[in-house]
C-alpha cells in the first residue's frame, strides 16, 4: 500500500472509531430509556442495558473491524485492479516507471544536497546569531583587509552588539618529535572560540577562562580525525605534550567527529586549535592600531539582534572610531565593517548553483509528468469504451476517479522506492561527481526531512500526471464513447487538443533547460579560451612551511638573511633534481588560483601628493626563475636575479595592468619609477621604504580565469623571504616520486620542515574550474534528458494522431492525395504544436536566465545565438520525432487503411 | 450466558435486519426491538453480532447509513436498503424459502 493510502487510512480509522462510540452509546442510552419507563431502577437500567451488550469494548472493536475490512477490501480491489492494468501494459509501465524513477531520483538526490549544505542549519545553538566580521577599504573596493587587535578590542567592549567575538586565524602548523615532520592544519583563535559557538570537548576540556593570555596558552584542542590519524584514537591522549612549531603544548581536549569549524581554512579541515591573546610574541607587541594583522573574526550577536540591526548599530560605531583616531583611519580609504551570517559565509557563492540544478531537476520532474499525463491520454483513449460501460451499469464516477488515480499512485510508489534506493546505494559515487570543496558535503545524509520531500513530491507527481487523464476520463460522455468505442479507436477532439498543449509545454520546458545548459557551456568554452598568463602544464608544486616558535630567540629563520639562505640552498638542490628543466619559489599568494591573494595598498612616488583613492595590488614574492618555469612574457626591464637580495637596492616588478593603468604610454615608462608599501596608515606609508621597479611582466590571472585583471607587485624572495613557501617545478617526471625528492632535499637542510600538498598546476587549475564543470555536467545531462523526454512525446502524440487517422488517410490516398501531401499535412500539425513551444519557451527562458546570470561568463543571458541554436536544434529533432510516424501512416496500403474500421 | 434458544439463527441475521429495514430507516436499537417484538419474543438479536453485521453489510454495499435524530432528539445512526440491498433481500428471501421448504420436507419425511 502506498505511504498515501496509508495516511489517508489513519485519519479515516480515526473518524470510524468516534462514529462506532456515539453509535453504541446512543444504543445503550435508548435501552436505558426504555428500561426506566418498564420500571426498573436507574442502576438496574443501566446494568441491564449494558449486561445485554456483553464486552463493549470487544463489540467496539468488531464493530469497528468491519468498516477497516471494507476499506481495505476496496483498497486492495483498486490496487489490484491497476497492478493487473500495469502489467497488462509491460511497456508502458516500464518506461513510466524507468522516467519517473529518474525524475524522482535526480530531483530526490539534488535536495539531499540542498538540504545539508543550505537548509540545515549550522549544527550550533543558536546559529542564527553567528556572524562573520569583515573589515574593507570601501573606497579601493578592498574585501576582507583583516582587523587589529585593538579593533577587536573596540568591537567586543565597546560595539554593543557582540555577545562574543574571537579571532579566526587559519595557518600552518609544523609537528616535530615524531619520525617525520608533519604540516597540520592549525587554528589560531581567542579562549572562548569553543563556547562563543556552544560546542563541547567529546573528551577532555576545551579552553577555560584561565587560558586567555596575551600569547599563546600550553592546552590545545585536537579534532577527531586528527586524534585517529596521529593518535590512534589513543583514550590517554589527554596531557600528552606536542610539539608545535618548535613550541610545546598540551593535549587537553578531543572534539566530536561531527564538529568541524564553520569557515574557510587553508588546505583541509583543522586538525588542531590552539589559544592567544594576539598580543604578545611572535605577534607584535604592543599592539598597534593600524596593524591588521588578524585575517578573520567572528562573532556571536546579542540576542534579539537581527544581522541588518547589528550591521546599522556597527556603521556609526565605525564612524565614531574613525573621528577618534584620524591618522589610523583616513577618510580616503573607507573602512569600513562588514557583517555575514555565518551560514551564507559557509556556503559562499555555491547557493546559486545548486538552486539553479534544483530548478533544472524540477523542470525534469515536471517533463517526466506531462510526457506521462500524455501517455497516460492516449491510453485512457482506449479505455473509454471500458470507463463508459463500468458508469453505464452504475459505478460512480468518484470510484473511477479513485480507481485511475490508484492506478498513477501505484507507478509513483514503486518509482518512487526505486529512486530512493538507487540515490542511496549509489550516494557516495554520486558524491564523488561533486566537487571536493563543495561546503558542509560531509553533512549530506539521507535525513527525515529528505525522506519527507521524496514523499511529498512523489504524492505531488502522481496528482500531477494522472489527474488530469483520470478527469478526463471519467468525465468522457457515455453515449458518444460507446459508440466511439465501437469503432475501436476514439478519443474527442477536445482530448487531442489537450494531448497537443501538453507536448507544447514539453518543448517549452525543455528549451528552458537547454538554453541554460547552453549558456553554462558556452561560459566555460569561454572561460577555457582565457589565457591564464601561464602555462600550468608539466608544473608541479609543493608547499614548505617554516615553523613560527612563540620567542624569536627560539627561531632559526628570524632574520631575512637566514631565510634568504634557506630558500637559495633548496632552490639549489632541487633545481638539481633529475628530471627537473627548471624550479622557482614563492610565497603562497604566488601561486595561482590557489588559496586567498594578498593585497596591499600601495603609493607611486610623486603622484602621492593628491589622492582620493589608495591604489592596492596583490602582492607576493618569488625567485628570479618564476616567471621562466610558469612562462610567463617578460614585458619590459628585466627580471629579479640573485643579486637582489638584502644588500642590493629594494626592487619590484610589476604587471601589465597595473603598468597600463599608471602609465598608459608604454610598459617601459615604469621601469626606474619607485613605489611604497604599506598596511594603510598615512604616517607608515611615508616611513616605507621605496621600491624600484625593474621589470613589467605579463598578467597571471591569479584569481582564476573569471576573475578580472587585478594589478600584482611582485618583490624578490630574497628580500622579502616567506615562512610558508611554494616551490615550482618544470618537469616532466611523475609529480608523486618527485615529492619525495622535494622532502628529501628540503629535509636534508633541515629535518624538522615538512613538505607537504605536491600537486601538478593541472590538478590545480582543474580543480579550480571543478565546481564550474559540475554544475555544467549536470545542467547538460538534465537538458539531454528533457530533450530525450521532449522527443518521446511528440513521437507518442503524432504516432496516436495517426493510427487514429489511418482511415482518413486511406481515403485521401485513394482519392489521389500524394504521399507527400500526407507528409505535409503532418509537418503542418506538428509545426504549429513545435512552434507554440518554442516561442513559449523563448519567453520563458529569457525570463528564467537571469537567475544564471552570476554563474555566466563572457556570455550574456539573452545571448542571441545560443538562443537561436537550440531552438533550431530543437524545432529540429521534435519535428523529426514527428515525421517519423507521419511517414509511416503514409506506407499504409489504402485497401487495409479503409478496413481499419 | 444468553439462552441459545432465543438467539438468531447463524446466517439469518442478514436477512432479519434486510426485512426489518423493508419498512424503512431504521437505526441499530430500533432493529432488535422489531425483530424482538415481531418475532413475539422468540428471536433476540445479540448486540454484540448486531452492529458488527450492520457494518459489514454497509461495506459491502447492502445499507448505507446516515446520522439523524432519534424520536427523542438524540443522534443515531440510521441505516437503509440500497438498490443492491433490495436485491439482496429478494435473495436471501428466496434462499430462505427454499431452505425452509427443504428443512419442512426432511421432518416430514422422518414422520
């Protein structure tokens, strides 16, 4: 019995059982009556009355069984009749049971997802109340500059409308004592990170009051994955001391394995939480104002506080502080503070992908049901024979209702189950299709409120395809369908009319689909064009981190000299690596689409006097050969050369953009100009140094290839030596092996560095593009489904159309009419149905793409051609679909045609 | 408990309550009073197999019923004969007949 029935028969059994109870009780209360009246006594009346009935509950309860029998005896009647009516028509069941399956199935399988990266809130109390804080440069429309620890002060004691606020700070961590180094993804947060999102220690404690120091405190938090991985899922973990970039800590706590930190990290999810105040080494200390040296915050509202009311309350907060402290905040630069919900910050831009693939799959789902009403027609076409004789002898024509209704109800059951079955077994495959770093992909889970959209859009699809075929039909006219029926075909006009609007809203809805899968594909096709401004194949990357310890005096790399010599003796050794053409380093934002960029504001020397806009750049640092291994053009000047290093003069290249926008003239105009760099403070700018630049050289797209041009500052590596770094190679040998020579030379400088994410630039830039592709793989195979689905209706209707007509077309081919006036007249039917179609579908995509607009590149919503070629494309194959049948009704022999009756 | 005697026949219910509802709607109390009082007596119908037939035989389509006011204004449940349950009727009076006749001709015969 289908979940449906089932409720329906819940609430229905309910009823029955308080009109069973007034029945018997009217009964007693007459018997009673009429006791009293022959005499007896109240008690005797009442006893007799009852005593006469024996167990009332035992007559209740049969009383009450046979109604329960009755409905399901009918129940079961209609159940097996449409089984017997389903089996009769093996073909026709399949192939709505495989179309339903899959639209159920696709849509089921869309909302697991939508519903645990979107709907589900985030696994915190409250989690409404948990905000990101941004800090920008309004007027250099410069996001997330990061926050001082003063600001943070400010903004905790005297905003008024954080209950909590704590430091987000992502960064590598170098775990020492063990065989190996081993890179760990660390978390640098304030001492109430844990109780600000309300989550507790699965084992241990997480931190206490007593741990917010100015620097860092001993106990650190460990995650679960961590505790398996390095640990063993050790019990006695708690108190074991760790080493951590060369500082020692102490275990003190385990989180759950469903927690996870609600934010971007850097590589992976955090293995490893550790406390301070931010406020005393290796951060600066003092603190200084100006100084954002904290990369992200966030918060908890105050309660009652909604985000806009908290973001209106923080603008003339941030207004009062730039008054109080004009050097630090100088009107020019707009700073300004910015609040997100956690939960949209968590999912990012990720939102309109997934409801556009949760539209497409509806307009699939809505396909699959009229292609079914439609198939659904043409059969009830040949039952209304039956249908009239089963209300001429006196069936109501609710219990026909009912009866075809069960019929549809059955289909969507079992398609239904089967959809829900496959999206289960096949769900870590499928998940596999999704891109890695598609947010919260862990939480996806077959949950109750999945359960509960699987059945309600199956109860809504069975209503949808088969009420209106079940109206129909049950409404036929008596008289005109026997004799209709009698002459074995038959179906009204009015029935071929509907069949045609159902087909034509097929074509619509499925050129919709296809003219967004188009403009998806030409946007990557577009974005594959765009030259990255490097060339990413035979590259392979790694990563070094070079451990912070809190007390520089612990710190083998302090000094820029000894960090310098670091990097120049490993760009030696691997350089010298077999099978290596050539190799480079850089800091982190150098490499390409990976990771967030660095900016920094920056002055022209001489154009300082008047500015309005502080001009900012992405910056990074890198070796000489960077630009040769990534071939990126050498534009102007030269590049670096190893002897811009502490001792020579401070230089800079810089990049064709920003080359153009500064001096418009030519590249070469640049080249011996001197800029300076700074946090943003007016008085620090002035104490920079002055860089020159000597070298302008071509436009990587760093932030990926839909990104536009942003301006780059590179310096040199041995000027401004990194901890974290990049090395890249130019190499065609197997990226794996060459890993392990990487950490073999590396660790033969220095065992306690850990090399670690060895990746080939392709797998990168793949990667990158990863969520763009899947969105377009799965809009293009929902759109070749509706097109598919599209075909098989038109081909159904015509193919009726015409074995209802073989007897017309008999006659006008034995009065003379060619065949390919048949043919004609068969195009001419079909174009109208396609045409109707297509034009509403034209409409309804321009009205539909827009909601594409933010996933498009290079190409515009409206796009002319792409709209002008699928509809081609379209009108072409449904007209095909058409004329197949069309063609073979005119093969008919006339003899046989004019029989047909 | 109940005297066997007086209890109605294994089968005979349906026709009994099928006669009774010839005259017209009736609800359940009212239907053993008459076959109580018609039947002088002799037949009682037990409450317990009573309003368990009744809704048998209204799912299967003999009866309907519907809520009404009782002589004194209390709400009842009244049911009817519908076309199938007055060829039912018919039926079961001929079944009846010819079982009675067949049942009469056994005892005369053993006379």
């Amino acid at each position: 019995m289908s979940l449906l029935s089932r409720l329906a028969g819940l609430l229905k059994i309910h009823r029955l059982e308080r009109d069973v109870e007034d029945e018997l009780r009217a009964h007693l209360e007459m018997r009673t009556r009429d006791n009293l009246a022959a005499g007896m006594s109240p008690e005797e009346a009442r006893y007799d009355a009852k005593r006469r009935f024996g167990n009332s509950t035992l007559v209740k309860e049969d009383t009450r069984a046979m109604d329960i029998v009755g409905w399901i005896e009918t129940t079961g009647q209609n159940l097996r009749y449409a089984a017997r009516m389903l089996r009769r028509t093996p073909g026709f069941t399949l192939v709505a049971i495989l179309t339903l399956a899959l639209g159920i199935g696709a849509n089921v399988a869309i909302f697991t997802v939508v519903h645990a990266v979107l709907l589900d809130p985030l696994p915190f109390p409250h989690p409404e109340e948990l905000v990101r804080v941004y800090d920008d440069l309004r007027t250099s429309n410069t996001h997330d500059v990061g926050m001082s620890v003063p600001e943070l002060w400010d903004m905790r004691d005297k905003s008024g409308v954080f209950q909590d606020i704590c430091v987000i700070f992502p960064t590598d961590g170098n775990i020492t004592g063990g065989d190996h180094p081993e890179r760990v993804e660390a978390l640098g947060t304030n001492a109430n990170y844990f109780t600000m999102l309300g989550v507790r220690a699965e084992l241990g404690r997480t931190y206490v009051p007593a741990d917010a120091l100015p620097g860092f405190s001993e106990p650190v938090v460990i995650s679960d994955a961590y505790w398996r991985r390095a640990f063993g899922a050790d019990p006695k973990v708690l108190g074991t001391k760790i080493r951590l970039d060369g500082d020692l800590y102490t275990v003190a706590g385990v989180m759950p394995p469903g927690f996870r930190h609600p934010g971007r990290t850097l590589d992976a999810d955090v293995d490893l939480w550790a406390t301070t105040g931010f406020a005393a080494p290796p951060f600066p200390a003092p603190v200084v104002r100006a100084v954002r040296l904290l990369p992200g915050v966030m918060g908890r509202l105050k309660p009652g506080l909604t985000v806009s009311q908290a973001q209106a309350q923080l603008d003339n907060f941030v207004a009062q502080l730039t008054r109080q402290f004009p050097d630090e905040y100088p009107a020019a630069a707009g700073w300004s503070i910015r609040l997100v919900p956690t939960q949209e910050d968590v999912v990012g831009n990720v939102r309109t992908e997934l409801f556009v693939l949760f539209a497409a799959v509806g307009f699939v789902l809505l396909i699959v049901c009229v292609n079914l009403a439609n198939l659904l027609l043409a059969r009830s076409a040949s039952r209304q024979r039956e249908m009239a004789i089963r209300l001429a002898v006196g069936a109501g024509r609710g219990r026909l209702i009912v009866q075809l209704l069960t019929e549809s109800v059955l289909l969507v059951a079992i398609s239904g189950a089967a959809a829900l079955l496959t999206v289960f077994t096949l769900k870590n495959s499928l998940l596999r299709l999704a891109p890695a770093d598609l947010p919260r992909l862990n939480d996806v889970s077959l949950s109750p409120g999945v359960l509960l959209f699987a059945f309600f859009i199956s109860i809504l699809t069975g209503l949808l395809f088969g009420l209106a075929p079940a109206l129909q039909t049950a409404r036929a006219d008596q008289t005109t369908a026997l004799r209709e029926g009698s002459r074995g075909a038959g179906s009204s006009k009015h029935q071929l009319q509907f069949s045609r609007f159902l087909v034509a809203s097929e074509i619509a809805l499925s050129l919709v689909l296809l003219i967004g899968a188009g403009l998806l594909f030409r946007s990557f096709w577009q974005l594959l064009e765009v030259r990255p401004g490097f060339d990413p194949h035979h590259v392979t990357t790694a990563k070094i981190w070079l451990a912070v310890p809190n007390d520089p005096q612990n710190d083998p790399y302090f000094t820029i000299e000894k960090r310098a010599a670091f990097h120049q003796e490993i760009l030696r050794r691997i350089s010298a690596l077999p099978g290596v053409e050539q190799a480079a380093i850089g800091s982190p934002p150098s490499a390409p689409m990976d990771g967030k960029p660095r900016q920094s504001p920056f002055l022209i020397e001489g154009r300082a006097s008047n500015l309005e806009h502080i001009p900012v750049a992405e910056t990074a640092s890198v070796t000489p050969a960077y630009f040769s291994v990534l071939k990126t053009a050498l534009i102007a000047g030269r590049f670096f050369t190893d002897d811009d290093n502490a001792k020579g003069q401070q230089v800079v290249l810089i990049d064709e953009t920003l080359a153009h926008r500064y001096w418009p003239n030519s590249d070469s105009d640049a080249l011996g100009q001197r800029l300076q760099m700074a946090a943003g403070r007016r008085s620090e700018m002035a104490a920079s140094p002055l860089f020159t630049i000597v070298g302008v050289v071509g436009n990587i797209k760093s932030d990926g290839f839909d990104a536009a041009s942003a301006p780059h500052i590179y310096r040199a590596v041995y000027q401004a030596p990194p901890y974290g770094a990049v090395v890249y190679l130019r190499t065609t040998a197997d990226p794996g092996l060459l890993g392990e020579a990487v950490r073999g030379e590396v660790q033969h400088v220095d065992p306690t560095i850990p090399v670690f994410d060895v990746r080939t630039m392709d797998f990168i830039v793949s990667a990158f593009l990863a969520e763009r592709r899947f969105a377009l793989e799965l809009l293009g195979i929902f759109a070749g489904v509706a097109l598919l689905l599209a075909s098989i209706g038109i081909y159904g209707v015509m193919t009726y159309t015409f074995s209802r007509r073989t007897n017309e077309i008999g006659i006008r081919i034995a009065m003379g009419a060619q065949r390919s006036d048949i043919l004609r007249l068969a195009v001419g039917e079909g174009t109208m149905t396609v045409a109707l179609g297509v034009v509403a579908g034209l409409a309804g995509a321009a009205v539909m793409t827009r909601f594409l607009r933010s996933l498009l590149f290079g190409v515009k919503a409206t796009d002319p051609l792409t709209y002008a070629a699928i509809a081609g494309l379209l009108t072409a194959v449904t007209l095909l679909a058409c004329l197949v049948p069309a063609h073979r009704a005119t093969r008919v022999d006339p003899l046989i045609a004019l029989r047909h009756d | 408990m109940a005297k066997p005697k007086s209890d109605v026949l294994q089968g005979t219910l349906a026709l009994l309550v099928l006669k009774t509802l010839e005259r017209g709607a009736m609800h359940g109390y009212g239907i053993t009073l008459h076959i109580q009082r018609v039947s002088s007596e002799v037949l009682r119908v037990e409450e317990g197999s009573l309003y368990p037939a009744l809704h048998r035989m209204e799912q299967g389509g003999w009866i309907s019923a519907e809520w009404g006011a009782s002589e004194n204004n209390r709400r009842a449940r009244y049911y009817q004969l519908t076309a199938k349950g007055w060829k039912q009727l018919a039926e079961e009076e001929k079944n009846w007949a010819r079982l009675s006749a067949a049942v009469a001709s056994v005892l005369q015969f053993a006379q």
